[in-house]
C-alpha cells in the first residue's frame, strides 16, 4: 500500500536536497568568481613589477621561480611571463615555457575596472577607467592554449610592458581541492540534515492527519451525535473537520429515520396483524364446526408465517439502520446445537446427518436469537440436501472463537447461484422445485445476526455436489464450568 | 382475579378483554399511559398486562415509576416496536415477563398464570395431569401410572403445552412456535412426527388408557389434549 507519509518524506527530501545543492552549485560558482579576482590582482600586481623594474637575463630563473611561488603554481609550464623594454635596444625577457605562436598583441584584452586589480585595497579612490595610477594600466585576458585556460595581464608603462599568465585548472584545482575537503564533511551533514528536515516536515503533516483520523474513529454509528472538535486547528483542517462534521449530521439524520421508519413499520404492521391473529384465535376457540375451523387454523397459521416474514424484515431493517442491539448472557452452544441435533430425525427425510459437537462451547450471546440462527441453518440444509444426501453439523473451538459449520449434499450449484445465497427473499433452484416454504429472508438475517455478535456467517468454497456455511461465533472462556472435557460424537438418521 | 389491561388499540383490547374473561380473570381496560398509571396505584390489581407504546404516558415509564414507588404488581409487557431493545430495557426496568406482537391470548393467560403461581410462591407449573398421566416440569418426568416415560426434550416440551390447557385446540404453527422457536417452518411435518412418537411411546405404557387416545387429533386443524370429564 502507498503510503503517505512515505511519499511526503521523500518530496521533502528531494526539495531540500535540491535547495542545498542549488545553493552549493551558488557557492561554488562565486567563491571560482572571487577567486579569479584575486589571481587577476595578483597578476596585475606582478605585471607591474615586471613593467617597471629592470631585469637581466640572469634573473629570468629566479623571477619565474618567484611568481610561480607567488601565485601557487606548481609547474613550469604553468607560468608565462614576458618583459619588453620601451628601449628598443634591450632585448624582451620571456619565460622558458612560451606557447607557441602566442602573440601578445593578438589577444583580446579588456582594461582592469576592479581597483582590487591595481593591487591596492578597495577602500582606495577608484581609478578611471583604462587607466592605473603611477602611470600604467593594467589589461586583462582569458585564452585557451596547450590543453588548458590561461588568465592573463598586461600592464604598459613608459619603461616597457609586463605580461603574466597563468594556468587557471591550476588555481581551480588548488580550490577544487579546499572545497572537496570541506564537502567531505559538509555532504554527510546535509545529508542528515535533509533527512532530518523532511522527517520533521512529514511528522509535522502527519500531526493534524493522525490526530483527525483518531478523532474520527472514536465517532462509530453508536455515537453519531459525536462531533470533531475544530478548536485550535489551522484553517485547512478546520474546513476538513467542517466537511467531516456535516457529513456526520447527514448520516445521523437518516440513520435517526431510518430507525424511525423502522419502529413505526414494526408499530403499523404488527398492530393489524396482533388484531387478526387475536381474532382468529378467539373465532377458533367458539366454533364446534370442524370445517369452519381447519379454515381459522390455515388461516392462523398463515398469520403467523406473516408475521414471521414480518419480524424477520423488521429486524434486518434495524441492522441496516445502525445494527442489532444485542444482549448478552453465557449462552450453551452445545445444548443448543446438542437440541438441534436431537429434532433432526423429526426434520430428516432421508438425509444421513453426522454430528461432531465439541463440549462446553460458551458464547456471549441472545439465546433466541442465535436459535433462530441455527433453525435456519438446519433447515436450510434439510431444504438443499436431496433425500439421498448427507448433512454434517460440527462445532468446535477455534481461533479464541466457536465455529459452526453446516455442510449438506446438493444437487450440482453454479456459482452465480452461490453468489446470491445472502440475497435477501432468494431461493435457490431446489427449494423452489421442491416447494419448500420460506421467505429467503433466513440466511441473511442469520447473517446479520452472527455479525450483531461480533461474528459471522460465510459460504464457504466446496465442492459444486456440496454446501458448507460457517458459522463464527466469539467464545466466552471465562464463564463455563469444567464438566467433562473432549468431545462427543453422535449419529442419526432416518430411514 | 383482577388484571388491568393497559392497551391504547381498542381493536386488540376487544379481543384481549373477553379472551382473558373467558379464562377466568376479570378485565379492567385503560386506553391511555397516565389513566393506567393512576389506576395502578389504586391496587388490587393481580397481574398488569401493559403496552409499551402508549399515548400520554408510555408503557416503560409506567413501569418505571410503579416500580419506583415500590408497586411490586406483575407486570406482562406488550410490543410492537423494535422489540429487541424493547425486550432489554423492558425487563432491566422490572416486567417479569414480555410479549411481543402478534400474540396469542392463549398463551399470554398461559403466562399470567404462571407468574401469579409464582408471586404466590408456588412453582410455575410444577406439576401438570391428565388423567393418570403426570408431567413434573422441574424433573422433566412424565410418569403414567407408576410407569416412568421417557421422552425427548421436544417431546417433553410438547406435551407440557398441550397439557397446559387441556381441550384447547393448539395449531402446528402455534405448536411449532412454542415449542421450536419463532423460526420454523411451519409446513415441515415435525409436529406431526413428534406428537406420533408420544403417542407412541404412551401407548406402548398403557395402550387401553390414558396412552393411545390422550392426544386428539383436531381435523384439519391441529391437536389438543383430550378434554378433561
């Protein structure tokens, strides 16, 4: 299953991921652009020292040793620098490593406009525009050459011009280095950081959620005048709980009339009935007619089976409405099914029954109505199972509850015809070919009673030749006396 | 004996009434909730037949009040409504015993009688006979004669019923309902079955007697036991 909770911590987490890498990617690209201003200060600075010093030959090692220390340069071929004398008769100095074909005057330069780059603090008077103070300005330039990008710059004076260039992987290599150092820490961190950040982000939603969802349980059908509370909660949840609070007045409203329909029902159709059966019954009692009176008993005994019909859709009305409300005392399963399995012979027409009932199966129950269900049950049975049939009770302990399970022999059942077995007023196939009475209201009124009682009612999978319903009922351990223990095993049948 | 009907329906009151007349009590009837609860503290009612849906006053106050001013009168309640919460509340507030609608009068003079055997401390129908046959309802023996017949539970139940009111006609539903619960179905042959096998079994006691003939079948009608002489 999805889980929201899970999808909100990775949002979280990707957004805050992004954010920190965004501000790295940031981070990184100024401290490359503070970085560069500094080497061009540098090589301003030094470009300068060449244009205006004087410098002989013998002092090309030393002064390419100097600079390379200087700016952090590792290699010769890192460094290029060239001095040119205005004097015309003094010859250039220019560094061992030369690319070829680099022309000075070829590159394209742009003036120096930082004061940073004169080598001087900022706090200083800025210079105007292309031009240094004490006379040289100094000239800037980013070429490509050997594989790599150089920076240069370039500083005229009357004396002569001062070039320095440097290799830029090499200063991006030194920073790489300091800040690969410093991530080594920093990544982990975030990493904890961002995990942590999206934890408390999606704890933070899930706050209000969770505190709804408990809030919501809490209201079942048994207390539907119970409404959410929506003080203190932000405006977002204060329209859910809005929402969720009219849904309630909605649903209460009708489950209010529907257990109203159904108390009047009762109130409206069992009065006439009670007068005609009263009135049968009273006619019975005075004639001396046998005629007169075979007619008053089919009569009140189809009274009756109204009635019947009657009370059975009463019932599953009230637990459409809200469910059942069920009393409940220690009920003896095993008598009951034991009484059961003694009227079987009476009901049996041919069928070969088979009991198996465990002792001292106790459950919370109302006895009358949980007879009803086992009377539907065997009946039912009895209704399915073709005369040659078999039908098998059991009860036994299970799982902390009681199971019942009710299996006969059937004529083959399709499964469509299975499906429909808890339809209220269906019938299968051999009940109406055999003409057998009842409404169709059994089984799924044994159903909602189970359920009334915390249990169930199932058809369970068999064989096409078979049926098996299963009867679960929770069990009531703490309330049955120690008689004799195991199991008893009985027969009947009919011939 | 004086029982107070408490019943709004005038058309179950009228068959009610003279129902209970014809089996010995004197009826008094109210039609309203606050008219019954004043005729009740007036006493010398034995028994209170009481409708639970009533105007004015319904019947669960009644019982309720009644039982608060310590007006300790049987109390039989009647319903129509959701009887299973009905049911509950009604006996939790004090009614010794419960009807639900339809009913038959037979059967609610049946319980009057037994709950006035028991306010007089006697057993509720200890013991039932019919002529030389003997029915102990706290044994759950039958003898006839000094002979013990053994029955089923069923066939015990059975029995007692017919026995309670002899020559009066029982139909199988009724037989069906009392005995087997709300829900059977009345056209399987369980009672005629049963009532086969008693006879059977009676018979097989004392075949020129009580056995045999014990049990009248009512043509087309249902069974009762043989009147008394």
């Amino acid at each position: 299953m999805r889980s929201f909770r899970l999808r909100l911590f990775v949002v979280s987490a990707l957004i805050v991921a992004t954010t920190l890498g965004v501000v790295m990617a940031i981070g990184w690209s100024r401290l490359l652009d503070v970085e560069i201003r500094r080497l061009d200060s540098r090589l301003c600075m030094e470009a300068r020292r060449l244009a205006s010093q004087r410098f002989g030959d013998d002092d090309l090692d030393r002064l390419e040793t100097d600079l390379r220390a200087k700016l952090r340069l590792a290699l010769p071929r890192q460094l290029m620098l060239r001095i040119e004398p205005a004097d015309a008769a003094a010859s250039p100095l220019q560094s061992g490593h030369w690319l070829v074909g680099l022309s000075i005057d070829r590159l394209p330069w742009t003036p120096a406009t930082d004061a940073g780059a004169d080598g001087r603090s900022a706090g200083d008077q800025p210079a105007p525009a292309g031009r240094g103070r004490r006379g040289g300005h100094c000239a800037l330039s980013s070429f490509s050459g050997a594989d790599t990008r150089w920076r240069a710059a370039l500083l005229v004076r009357p004396e002569g011009r001062g070039f320095v260039a440097a290799d830029l992987s090499a200063a991006r290599d030194e920073l790489q280095g300091a800040v690969r150092s410093a991530l080594a820490m920093a990544v982990p961190a975030a990493l904890v950081l961002t995990a942590l950040a999206a934890w408390l982000l999606s704890s933070l939603t899930m706050r209000p959620v969770n505190r709804l969802r408990d809030a919501m349980q809490a209201v079942n059908r048994k207390a539907l005048d119970q409404r959410l509370p929506n003080a203190g909660e932000d405006r977002e949840f204060k329209e859910l709980i809005a929402s969720y609070n009219a849904m309630l007045d909605r649903l209460e409203s009708s489950f209010r009339q529907s257990m109203r329909f159904s108390s009047d029902a009762a109130h409206e159709l069992k009065t006439p009935l009670t007068v005609l059966q009263g009135r049968i019954e009273m006619a019975m009692g005075r004639t001396e007619l046998d005629s007169v009176r075979s007619d008053l008993a089919d009569m009140l005994d189809e009274t009756r089976r109204l009635a019947t019909i009657t009370r059975k859709l009463l019932l599953l009305s009230q637990a459409d409405a809200g469910g059942l409300a069920v009393q409940r005392v220690p009920l003896d399963l095993t008598a009951m099914l034991d009484d059961l399995a003694a009227d079987a012979p009476l009901l049996l027409t041919g069928q070969r029954l088979t009991c198996s009932i465990d002792r001292q199966l106790v459950t919370p129950g109302d006895a009358l109505l949980l007879r009803q269900v086992l009377n539907n049950l065997i009946s039912n049975a009895v209704t399915y199972c073709p005369p040659s049939g078999w039908i098998e009770i059991t009860g036994r302990r299970q799982h902390g509850g009681i199971e019942v399970v009710f299996a006969n022999a059937c004529e083959p059942m399709a499964g469509e015809e299975r499906a429909r077995f808890f339809d209220r007023f269906f019938r299968g196939e051999a009940a109406r070919r055999r003409h057998a009475q009842g409404s169709g209201l059994g089984l799924s009124l044994s159903r909602e009673i189970a359920r009334a009682h915390d249990g169930d009612l199932t058809l369970e999978p068999s064989p096409p030749t078979a049926v098996r319903l299963r009867l679960w009922l929770p069990s009531d351990d703490t309330n049955f006396i120690l008689r004799n223990a195991g199991g008893s095993t009985m027969t009947a049948s009919r011939s | 004996m004086k029982i107070l009907l408490i019943e709004d329906e005038q058309a179950i009151a009228d068959f009610v009434a003279p129902g209970l007349s014809a089996r010995g009590f004197e009826v008094q009837h109210c039609t309203d909730g606050n008219d019954g609860l004043a005729e009740t503290f007036k006493g010398g009612h034995a028994a209170i037949v009481l409708d639970i849906m009533l105007p004015g006053l319904d019947g669960l106050s009644i019982l309720t009040s009644l039982r608060r001013e310590s007006v300790m009168t049987p109390v039989v309640l009647l319903t129509a409504r959701n009887e299973l919460g009905d049911r509950i509340q009604g006996l939790e507030l004090g009614a010794d015993d419960y009807l639900a609608k339809p009913f038959y009068v037979e059967e609610l003079a049946a319980r009057i009688h037994a709950l006035l055997r028991r306010v007089n401390g006697e057993h509720p129908d200890a013991e039932l006979r019919a002529g030389r046959l003997r029915l102990d309802r706290i044994t759950r023996e039958v003898r006839c004669g000094d002979e013990h017949v053994e029955l089923t539970g069923r066939e015990f139940s059975l029995l007692a019923y017919l026995m309670r009111t002899p020559g009066q006609v029982y139909t199988r539903g009724q037989i069906l309902e009392h005995v087997w619960g709300y829900d059977f179905d009345p056209n399987t042959n369980v009672v005629d079955v049963c009532i086969k096998r008693i006879r059977g079994k009676l018979a097989s006691i004392d075949a020129l007697g009580d056995g045999a003939g014990l049990i009248e079948s009512v043509r087309g009608s249902g069974y009762r036991l043989r009147p008394l002489p």
